[in-house]
C-alpha cells in the first residue's frame, strides 16, 4: 500500500477509536448517574425532611471505581491512538502528554491513599469532627445526629464529664418530643433511656454511652441532676470516619496508584523511542 494510503487508512482508524472510546465513556457516565442516585436515594435512604441527608460514601467509591475503570479503558485507547497516529512526532506527543496526566493523577490517588490508610491522619480528622457542647440544669437537652449530613464521619459514643455525680439519658427523637414538658417527663425518660447500663456521671470519673447503630437520625442527651440539683455536665460526641473509606476506599485508591505508576513505566519507553525524530520536545 502507497505511503499516502495508509496515512489515510490509519487517519481513519484513530478517528473511529476516538469516537468509539467517546461512546464509551459517556455510557459509562450515565452508568455512575444512575447508580449515584440509586445509591444515594434507594440504598443510602437519603432525605431532605425532617433532616438534610445526602450519603455519599457508598456513592464516592463507585466513582472512584468507575474512574479506575475508565482510566484502565483509556490506557487501552491510548496504545491504539500511539499505533495508528499518522507520524513519530504524533505519537510522541501522545505518550507524553499522556504521561503528563497519569503523574498529576498519581499525585492525587497517592495523596487519597495516605490519607485514607494512615491512622494518625484518620484519627486526626475524627478529633477535628467532634462536637462538644454543655447539659445545663432546667434547659432544653441538647441533641445530635447519628452521622453528618453526608455521611462521612459517624457518631459511635458520647464522653459525658461533670463535677458531681448526674444521670444523663440517651433517647430517640420520638421520645423526647413527645413527653417533653410533661409533668413525667423525667420518669419518662428513665424509663425509655437507650444507654440502659451506663447513665451515672460520676464526678471523678467520665462516663462513655454507645451510640446505637441506626438509620439516620438524632438523639437527645437528658440531664438529670436530682442527685446534686444545679450540677450540669459536658457532652462530647466521638465520631468515627465511615467503614466505606476505612475500608474499600483506600484499596481502589491504592489501585487507582499503581495502575498509573504501571502505565507511566511501560510509556517511558515509548516516549524515548519516538522523540528521536519529533518535532515536539
């Protein structure tokens, strides 16, 4: 075949492999829409009343997934566009801007896998999303939610501290608004509390309640202080980051991280072989 031929044929065959790789990925995004929203909305249980609730932990690591795969499916792409681009210095200019991109992506999983897989980094961002906050005598109890709103971080205990001893009830929403201001609320309250063995702050001593494994929601934390009337406590609710990025998150991270060291690998010698004789440097 004349030279001039199979400049042309091969123009014609990385023109359909872009627009094939195109399809694909734009499938592939109506893919992570549709199962964003699945996740989020069907599985994840998410809300806008009475409380703002948008999980994105299961839908972060189909993303991450989904980006994985599209980069393994690029890499793919990218070898065809090396074989048939119609000269030396177009194939150098592929390998190396592809390089280029594949180092800057390796930055970021990198950063990701660090943070996701180093316990003092995880532990540090666990104390930052700790609330505190005071259980005053004759005062409406304070409340917090069994997650944040994106379900990043969750609330797995509250550390109760006070001078004297005080009981302190953990109740459900439902509870609480229903007898609140009622001549048996305190009673009430004893009787539906959640934290069944642990509720006596002693003054010396701190006191750590679980927090119950539920759908998303908020507890209020009563304050009896009968025992030493005028005595209020602190409240600090510990917080945990969510088992998705604790555990599957970092591993797609840590692949996302060596498939891309790989690609830059095999490229670099491609790259070399092609700058010979490209006009690009």
């Amino acid at each position: 075949m004349p030279a001039s031929g199979k400049v042309l044929e091969d123009s014609i065959r990385l023109s359909r492999i872009r627009k094939i790789k195109r399809g694909i990925f734009t499938v592939e995004a109506v893919i992570l829409v549709a199962l964003g929203a699945f996740v989020i909305f069907v599985v994840g249980e998410a809300q806008l009343q009475p409380y703002l609730f948008l999980p994105l932990d299961g839908f972060l690591a189909i993303l991450v997934l989904l980006l994985l795969m599209i980069s393994v499916e690029s890499f793919f792409f990218r070898m065809l566009e090396v074989k048939f681009a119609r000269s030396s210095s177009a194939r150098h200019l592929i390998a190396k801007n592809s390089i280029k991109r594949s180092i800057l992506v390796s930055i970021f999983a990198g950063i990701a896998f660090l943070v996701l897989a180093v316990p003092s980094i995880i532990g540090s961002m666990e104390e930052s999303a700790q609330t505190t906050f005071d259980l005053v005598p004759n005062a409406e109890p304070p409340y917090f939610y069994t997650s944040d709103t994106f379900a990043i971080f969750d609330s797995v205990a509250v550390s109760m501290s006070s001078l004297h001893e005080v009981h302190v009830y953990l109740v459900s929403t439902e509870t609480f608004e229903t007898n609140w201001g009622t001549s048996t609320f305190m009673s009430t309250m004893y009787a539906n509390r959640l934290n069944r063995e642990d509720f006596t702050v002693n003054g010396s001593d701190s006191l750590t309640i679980s927090v119950p494994h539920a759908n998303f929601g908020r507890y209020y934390l009563v304050l009896n202080d009968a025992f030493n009337p005028g005595t209020g406590a602190t409240a600090v609710v510990i917080t945990e980051v969510s088992g998705t990025f604790t555990g599957i998150m970092w591993i797609l991270t840590l692949a996302f991280l060596v498939a891309n060291i790989a690609w830059i690998a095999y490229l670099i010698p491609v790259e070399r072989k092609y700058s010979v004789g490209s006009i690009y440097k």
